[in-house]
C-alpha cells in the first residue's frame, strides 16, 4: 500500500479528524498517535482500507519531522467542530 501523497489536503484533514476505531487509542485522532504506536503498524503491517492509507501517510509524515504541517489543520478542524468561524 502505498501512503496517500502529502499534498493531499484531504487525506490531511482525514488525519486531524479521523479517530482510532479500535485498540489500546480508540478514541484518539490518528494526529495524535504515539510515534512508537504507529511505528509498530509500520512493523506488523498497515490496516487495509482508508484506514491504513491515513496511518501509512502519518508514519511518513512523522519519519520526516512534518508534524508542523499539521497544525493549522486541526486548529481548523477544532474550529469547525466547534462551529467558530473567522
């Protein structure tokens, strides 16, 4: 599988506002994952599905220290949720 390019604003903004569907962070958005979690999936090997596309594509945002690209993204979305609008 190959991991969603980075560029794709929409797969980003999959990973600011999707949440772990399952396991030891259900609940947590796939933004906020422990490295060393998303490092094992690495390891073990990806979901299928958008799923694994989302946690492929923050594993390689991580190895390259992009987390910054990330921010404005889920300050948006947590505006979003919130109905706040600028």
């Amino acid at each position: 599988m190959e991991p969603a390019p980075i560029t794709d604003s929409k797969v980003l903004f999959e990973i600011v506002s999707t949440k772990m569907p399952f396991g030891r962070y259900e609940g947590t958005l796939i933004c906020d994952l422990p490295e060393n979690y998303i490092v094992w999936f690495k390891q073990k090997g990806f979901p299928k599905g958008r799923l694994g596309i989302l946690l492929e594509t923050m594993y390689e945002i991580e190895l390259n220290g992009l987390n910054e690209l990330l921010r404005p993204l889920k300050k948006d979305f947590g505006n979003r949720k919130y109905g706040i609008v600028k």
